[in-house]
C-alpha cells in the first residue's frame, strides 16, 4: 500500500526536527504544474474548516501567497506550509510544514 496526500501518491516522508524548528516535507509524485491548482483549494478548505472549528485560535486568513518558488500558507507566527516543485526533479512536488521558535 502506498501513501497518498490529497489523493497525490507520496513517494517520499522527510522529518526534520530540533528544539528550536522542524521541517516536514512530503514528496508527492506529480508535476507541481499538474497538481498546483487542486491542492491550493485542498488547503484553502482545510485551513478555513480548521478555523471555524469551536473555540479555534484562528492565526491564518487562509488566504495562499503565490511566489515565484511555488504557494506559502502562513499557519502562525512561527510557522507555515510551502508547497513548490521539487528542485533536483521537477516531475514531483514538495509539500512542507515548518516551524520555527
């Protein structure tokens, strides 16, 4: 069985983490072109379900910045979800959650 994230195969879980930050990366096995579009509302939807939720801390508008690199959904204020093709093979895509203090 393969792992899946928003219905994309994961090809790869990368784990990062320390006192001070970490960095979760999840390797998804499509084209960032392909995928970019569908998985901006994935987060979109979570981010806006996680913040209707009673008695949530809402720290995000939910709305994603669009870079040059890929999308950027600021989460907190130490922390966020980026999302961009992977560098070293643009056929994949890297969805990461990090944090800092």
């Amino acid at each position: 069985m393969t792992a899946a994230f928003a219905g994309v195969p994961v090809t790869e879980v990368r784990m990062m983490d320390s006192e001070l930050w970490g960095d979760h990366q999840y390797i998804l096995d499509r084209p960032y072109a392909e995928i970019r579009e569908a998985l901006k509302v994935f987060l979109a939807a979570r981010c806006q379900a996680q913040r209707d939720q009673a008695g949530a801390l809402a720290t995000s508008d939910c709305d994603l910045l669009e870079t040059a690199e890929g999308l950027y959904l600021e989460t907190g204020e130490a922390g966020g979800i980026w999302l961009h093709p992977q560098h070293d093979d643009p056929q994949r895509t890297v969805y990461a959650e990090a944090w800092s203090d």
